[in-house]
C-alpha cells in the first residue's frame, strides 16, 4: 500500500446547522439570550453551495427555491445538506475520505453565553439533532458531543446521556471557566475516562478571538487563537491531570500541530530547571511532562508540514490530519492531493496512522469503515 490508497479519515469535519435548529426547538423566553453567531448570515447563500460541492448553479438554485416556498432561507438549505449523510457521502467519495469526525459550527459560540441554562439547553438540543442526522446513519460519522460546562453536575450528566446515545466524543471548550488544572472539573475527568470517550476542544471556544483589531487582525488572531492549544496541554501535563488520568485523550481539533514538539521541549526543560526553586514545580511528576503528552494529546491539522516534518520530536500519536470541510480554509475537493504532498517521504505505516489510524482508534470507528469504500 502507498499513500494513494491508504484510507483517510477527517478527523477535522463540520456540521453547519440551520438558524431555526436552534430558534424553532428552543423556548421564546430564550431567544434574545441566544449568541448572534448561531443566526446565519443570509448573504453568504452565494458563496457557500460550492464549499459543500454543488458546482452547477441550476441546482444551486432549484434546492434555494425549494427551501424559500418552504419557509427557509437560502442559507438554511444550503446549511441542511451539511447533515444530509448521501450529500456527505458523495463529497466524501469526490475528496477520497472513508469517515469523518464532526463538530458544529455555529454551535461553537455556545459557550460564550453566561446564562448557563441557555447553554445547556443548546448542548443537548445539538446533540439530539447530530445524532438523529449523521450519529445514528452511518459508522462513517463518529459525531462529538457538546457538553455544558456552566455545572460540572450537568456536564457529567450530559456526558453520560451522550455516551447512552453512541455519540463518539465529549466536546468542552478549548478555554475553561475556571481553567482545567481547578479541583471542580476532576469529577469529569473520571467520568469521561471511565466511559472512554476522548475529549475534543475545537479552537476558539470558551473565548474571544477578537485579540487584535486594525491591519493585519484576521490572520493574528487565528495565530493567538491557536496559541491557546500549548497553553492548555500544557496545563493539563504539568498539573498531573493526564498522569491522574491515563486513559484521557484530549483532541485539540484545528489548531494545527507543530506546536506540540515546542511545547514539549518547553515543559521538560522548565520542569526540569524549577526544580532548583523549592516549591515550584508541584505536582512533581513521576514522568516528563511531554512523555504525558505524547500519548495523550492530540492536534489536527489541515496542512502542517512542519508538524510532519517534527514528527521524530512528537511522535506521530498526537497528529491526526482533518479536511475541516466544508469550511473554506479545508482542503476539500482536493484532501488526497493535499494528504500526499504533506506525508511524501513519510513511512506509510506512519502516514496511515496521522491520517486516519489514530482517529479510528480514539472515536472507535468500526473497521470495515477503513477497509471499505464508501
């Protein structure tokens, strides 16, 4: 076998959920604490039918025309075929994909409300949608998640009502309140290993990504939003809760890779230098802290030579290559191109891992999933 035909699963894919998912099925008295953000912009029906494959126009137009005597909007339609498993499954036959593993979209600013019931509300609302349209269709769709985080009692029971359904993963925000080294969160740490889902925290999440303003702020702010992957593996290395915790995974889903091996050489040799100050470093761990990491932390990436380049560092484990479709900084329509040219000269019982082995393992796909087409 040679990188051409080894089996590829996303582990970096989306659902685009319609603006009535959330207004139609949720309580009026909550409506006006909803985000902005879960409210589609109508305007962006004219760029989006090609991210999610529809090149012909006539079609373009017939399924919006549909859509508008029905009572949607443009871009709700076009945002409902993202949960249409035979829409999926013919992008994923054109992009030579096997699985795929999928997060929302709009849903990711649900943890930027402060009113908690409506957060909570909005998590199990997502997750009875995701399963219902993609979990329960197909072993191909290993679906996360979203889990409350304003009560770690509610958050703990979510994860378990989740896990009853067969959805694969507990999504948390990337940033906590409080941060994931607090005593609050270690009955969720138990109960997620205990059911073995691994843990997902897509970029920006928990947040403001609005760091910089002004030139040069879209392409900064990506890079600080990001920045904040090391900081939390870190955290969760240095404060022994991977060492408490062996068997949790944390997947830290588009925030590239190649900063796990400086982070990795960064945490060592602090770890290792503190020590001269009495009192410092606590926990005093049994092991490196990168030795945790490398078995229990994960990033994807769409294209991150560097992290492949970095590999010998970081082990290959923590990267796991996605297509983000069908967003459009993905690498959809041309993902196997894009998996060949990242991965030329790499081991292909390597390869195969960063590229759909991991993620098969962590969201426990079946196996005929990578043996068979779709």
């Amino acid at each position: 076998m040679d990188l051409s035909s080894l089996p590829l699963i996303s582990a970096d894919s989306h659902v685009e959920e319609p603006s009535y998912l959330w207004v139609q099925n949720l309580p009026a008295s909550m409506h006006d604490r909803l985000p902005p953000e879960l409210r589609r912009d109508a305007n962006a029906a004219s760029t989006f039918a090609q991210r999610i494959g529809i090149d012909n126009a006539a079609e373009a137009k017939a399924l919006t025309d549909a859509a508008r005597s029905a009572g949607a909007s443009d871009i709700d339609a076009l945002c409902e075929l993202t949960a249409d498993p035979e829409r999926r499954f013919a992008v994923m036959r054109e992009d030579g994909i096997s699985g795929e593993c999928i997060y929302p979209s709009a849903g990711l600013y649900v943890w930027n409300l402060e009113d908690g019931a409506v957060g909570e509300a909005c998590c199990r609302l997502y997750n009875d949608w995701v399963h219902d349209r993609l979990e329960s269709r197909s072993p191909r769709f290993r679906c996360a998640a979203m889990i409350p985080t304003w009560n770690v009692e509610a958050a703990i029971a979510e994860v378990r009502r989740a896990a009853d359904l067969g959805l694969a993963a507990a999504m948390l925000p990337l940033v906590g309140t409080p941060e994931y080294n607090h005593r609050q969160w270690q009955p969720l740490w138990h109960a997620i290993e205990e059911i073995g889902m691994p843990v997902v925290m897509h970029q920006g999440t928990g947040h403001s990504m609005l760091f910089y303003r002004g030139p040069g702020a879209a392409v900064s702010n990506l890079l600080a939003t990001q920045s904040m992957a090391p900081r939390g593996a870190a955290l969760l290395a240095t404060s022994g809760v991977l060492a408490a915790h062996p068997g949790l995974h944390f997947v830290y889903v588009e925030t590239n890779a190649s900063w796990l091996a400086w982070a990795m050489n960064t945490v060592d040799y602090y770890h290792q230098a503190f020590q001269e100050y009495e009192g410092w470093v606590w926990p005093d761990l049994a092991e490196k802290p990168s030795d945790y990491m490398s078995r229990q932390i994960h990033g994807t990436f769409q294209y991150d030579p560097v992290a492949v380049a970095a590999m010998a560092r970081t082990g290959t484990s923590p990267l796991m290559w996605g297509s983000d479709f069908p967003h459009a900084e993905g690498t959809y329509p041309n993902s196997r191109k894009s998996v060949q040219e990242q991965f030329a000269g790499v081991p292909v019982a390597d390869a195969a891992g960063m590229v759909g082995g991991t993620a098969a393992r962590l969201f426990r796909f079946e196996p005929e999933v990578l043996t068979t087409p779709v």
